[in-house]
C-alpha cells in the first residue's frame, strides 16, 4: 500500500482531494459463488445462500447425482430438439436450393427459347422487309410497263392509220 501512495504523490493526486470510495474487483471465489447459485436456481435447489466463504467451494458440489442426471436428460432432450430442428432446417434449405436450381434451369430455357424467337422474329421482319421493297419494285415496274404499252399501243394505231392512208391513196 505505501507504494501506492508514493505513485499517488508523484503523480500529483492523493486520496485526499476526492471522497474515498472502495472499489473491490471481482475474485476467483466471487465469480464461482455467482455460477453455483445461477446453476442451482436451474436446478430448483435455494436461491438464497448463505454468504459464508467456506460455504462456496461445497456449493460447487452441492448438485446431487440424480439432479445431474435430470438436468442432462433435460438437455438430452433439448440437443434431440434441436438436431430435429436442424435436420428439418436442412432439409428446407436443400429443397429450396432445388427449387432455385429448377427456376434457373427454366429461366435459361426460357431465356433460349425467347432468343431463339427473337432471331425468329427479326429473320421474318427482313423477310417482310425485303417483300415490300421487292413489292414496291413490281408495282413501279408495273406501272412503267403500263406506260410502255400504253406507248406501244398508240404508236400501232398511229401506224395503222398511216397504213390505212397510204392503201386508200395507192387504189
């Protein structure tokens, strides 16, 4: 304790200036009295002990055989619960990783087929495409060669009235 004193001076602080409070860590023999009484409240024995220090290391072995056997059945119990729940837990999960897999695999297809039918789609539209233009073509040949007969027809008849004048003159 004086070399605590001895540090306080020369750090300038002594206890002195500030209200004297006691502060006491927490020991080995604590902690364990802390544990003995939470585990013996779980297995229904006192809540109140008495505060003795030599009561606390036979608090430790204060649990009887059959309360340990209890309690482990107890928890027995528990872990089968709970390795149910997790085999369960599994067993969701893989069939969910089976599901995803199922929508994946007919998202791909669905995604093929789609551009498959999309190349469908644009192949036909330059079909029609082309058909159009090559419509359009026709009809202006058409009608160019509807022209050209109109044409032709008139110059038959503009010969045939000149033939026809030359035989009526040539009798």
């Amino acid at each position: 304790m004086p070399d605590r004193v001895q540090d306080a001076k020369a750090n300038g602080t002594t206890g002195e200036d500030k209200p004297k409070t006691r502060t006491r860590p927490t020991t080995t023999r604590n902690r364990s009295q802390q544990k003995s009484k939470r585990f013996e409240r779980q297995n229904g024995g006192e809540t109140a002990r008495p505060a003795a220090p030599a009561a606390a290391p036979a608090a430790e072995t204060d649990l009887s055989p059959r309360a340990l056997l209890t309690r482990l059945e107890q928890q027995s119990g528990q872990l089968g619960i709970l390795r149910s729940k997790l085999d369960e837990a599994r067993q969701a999960l893989e069939r969910e990783r089976e599901s995803v897999q199922a929508d994946r695999k007919a998202l791909a297809e669905e995604r093929q087929a789609r551009e498959r039918f999309e190349a469908l789609l644009k192949r036909e539209q330059g079909a029609r495409k082309q058909a159009e233009e090559t419509l359009e073509e026709s009809r202006a040949t058409a009608t160019a060669l509807e022209a050209q007969h109109h044409l032709l027809r008139a110059q038959l008849k503009a010969l045939e009235h000149k033939r026809r004048g030359l035989f009526s003159r040539g009798r």
